[in-house]
C-alpha cells in the first residue's frame, strides 16, 4: 500500500502529465495578465534578489508584467500559505526553499505542503552548505576538529538558525555520526552568527559559499568541508564531507518554483519550460556558479521527487538524532 507521502508524489506526477482541464489553445494565449511570484522572504535577500531575476526573465519570454510579492514570516509558510489559496490558473508561482519541506515534516496538517497542495514546476537552484570555523581554533581539516570535539565534550559549540534548520540539522547529522557533543547556539537567522564566528565566541557554523567565500579567503573563517557531493569552484581546495570521512553526511540549500495544486498541465508545463530557459540564461547561471550554487532545472516530476527524497531523508535524521522541533 502506496504511503501518503508516495500518493502525494503519484498525485503530483499524475496532475502535470494527466490530461488537464485546459485546451492547448488556451495554454498558447498565456498570459493574458500580470503573473505574480510569491517569495518568502524580505526584499534584498538572496532569493528576492534571484527571484527578480527570473522574473525579468520570465516578462521578456511572455510580454508580460511579472511582479514579485514578498511576503515573508514562519520561515517560509506565510508565503507558501498564501501561494496554495491562489486561483491554480498559473497567474501564481511561489518561490519555495528547503524551509518549506522541513516545514512539512514539523507541521504535517499543514495546508501548503510541497507535492501535495503545491506542486512542482521547476528547480532552481542546490547550493551545498559549507563548515566553517572561528580562524582562532587550531584544527585545520574536520577530522581534527571532530577530535577536539571528542577531547573536550561540550566544549566546541555550533551555529544554526534555530529548530527545523537546514543549518541545524547537519550539525546535529555530524554529531550523530561522528559521536561528539558540541552544542548548538541558535540564531534568529541564517547570517546572523558571522560576527560571533569571525570574533571566535561560536566555533563553528554551516552557511553556503556565497556567503562565506570572502571571509575565508581574507583569513577571517577557516573552511573545513562542503557537505556537498562535489567540490565547489569557489572554495575548490575545501574537500567534501565524504574526502573527509563522512560519506553521505550531505546538506544542500535548494530552491525552486511551485504553483497551487489544481493549476492545469499545460501551464504547468510551459512555465517550465520558460523558468528552466531563464535559470539557464548566461548571466543568471554565471552568477549563480560563481556564489557556489548549482543550477538545476529539469522536469516537474524529477523536482517532485527529489523533495520526496530530502523529506525521508531528513525526517529521519530528526528521529535518529531525536530533534525536538517546537
């Protein structure tokens, strides 16, 4: 018997490629109005800054306006929320992160999962998350910082941006595997901990390397592993999680775009296709490799499915870890 969450990526897969309730013809005359893109976070961070972007993009490809609509709150349920009430006309994108789907692992009666009230329209972005520590702490690779950590038990601390953060759940992953006690130090957001790390008050901290490749290279953080499956050319001589002997401990930052559940597959369909043609663009892929950051793509269905995967995998992780997420 089918798991709900597996009948939510069937249910998914079955509204993009079923027959949907829109003629092609209709599909050709889209859009005939404004398109709106609602991100969850406030004007001038990174995923408004790309989501304005992309929406340049997506207004040459259509002759249309396409406006951006932040509304940000409850790391990223305000904005999915009010994404999944919208008419499923195709007029509305939401613009969802990986807070989202970890959102769904701590309130599963919410009304804007991802693959089930929302579902996919294209991938964006995977920017694998990046250990850092204060230039003060004399290990230099993380198996000598997981020895530290074992010499002194309690004493190394970490960085997160509260329960239920990515930033979060890699560090308490790393300490299952690796069997040492650092405690965690939360912050109100993710950022907010690079004065305490660079002034040695945190030992260590998880960010993405767009955020952390200049401090490391002026010497002001050290960079241990990208938790990542490859090495990235910003930070090319920082080895991965499995060169340092944690195979599989991995945690990426990813984004992409959803639409309301019923919203027809033909438009689903051709949003993809014109989001994957922006997200490919010279100057939006450029930038997004030179900050550390893979630009995915792809169809709605692999994008189903790989939410699924990161679902399992870190609500297990949260089980095995026994991470409270209040």
């Amino acid at each position: 018997m089918l798991t709900k969450r597996r009948q939510g990526i069937c249910r998914a897969i079955f509204l993009l490629f079923g027959i949907g309730g829109l003629s092609a013809t209709h599909a050709q005359n889209f859009p005939v109005r404004p398109i709106r893109i609602i991100v969850p976070s406030i004007a001038g961070s990174a995923p408004d800054v790309r989501a304005r972007q992309i929406a340049a993009k997506l207004s040459e490809a259509f002759s249309q306006t396409v406006i951006v609509d932040n509304r940000p709150g409850a790391n990223g349920a305000i904005g999915a929320l009010q994404a999944a009430k919208a008419q499923a006309d195709g007029y509305t994108l939401f613009s969802g992160l990986i807070n989202n789907a970890i959102n769904d692992l701590i309130n599963p009666n919410s009304h804007a999962r991802l693959n089930h009230e929302l579902i996919p329209v294209a991938q964006f972005s995977l920017s694998p998350l990046v250990m850092v520590v204060t230039p003060s702490l004399s290990a230099q690779t993380l198996k000598e910082y997981l020895q530290l950590a074992k010499a002194k038990p309690g004493i190394l601390t970490y960085a997160s941006a509260g329960p239920g953060s990515a930033t979060q759940l890699i560090g308490e992953w790393i300490k299952l595997k690796s069997g040492t006690q650092i405690i965690e130090v939360p912050y109100k957001s993710v950022g907010a901990e690079m004065p305490d790390l660079m002034g040695g008050q945190i030992t260590a901290g998880y960010l993405v390397g767009s955020a952390i490749a200049a401090p490391v290279k002026a010497g002001k953080l050290r960079a241990l592993v990208v938790a990542g499956p490859q090495r990235l050319p910003v930070l090319s001589d920082v080895p991965t999680t499995a060169e340092s002997g944690l195979a599989g401990v991995e945690a990426s930052v990813w984004s992409g775009y959803f639409a309301p559940a019923a919203t027809p597959a033909p438009l689903i369909l051709q949003l993809n296709r014109e989001l994957v043609r922006a997200f490919n663009s010279p100057e939006i892929k450029e930038l997004s490799i030179a900050t550390g950051a893979e630009v995915v793509g792809g169809r709605p269905d692999q994008f189903a499915i790989f939410i699924q995967k990161e679902i399992t995998k870190w609500g297990s992780i949260i089980k095995e870890a026994g991470i409270k997420l209040q």
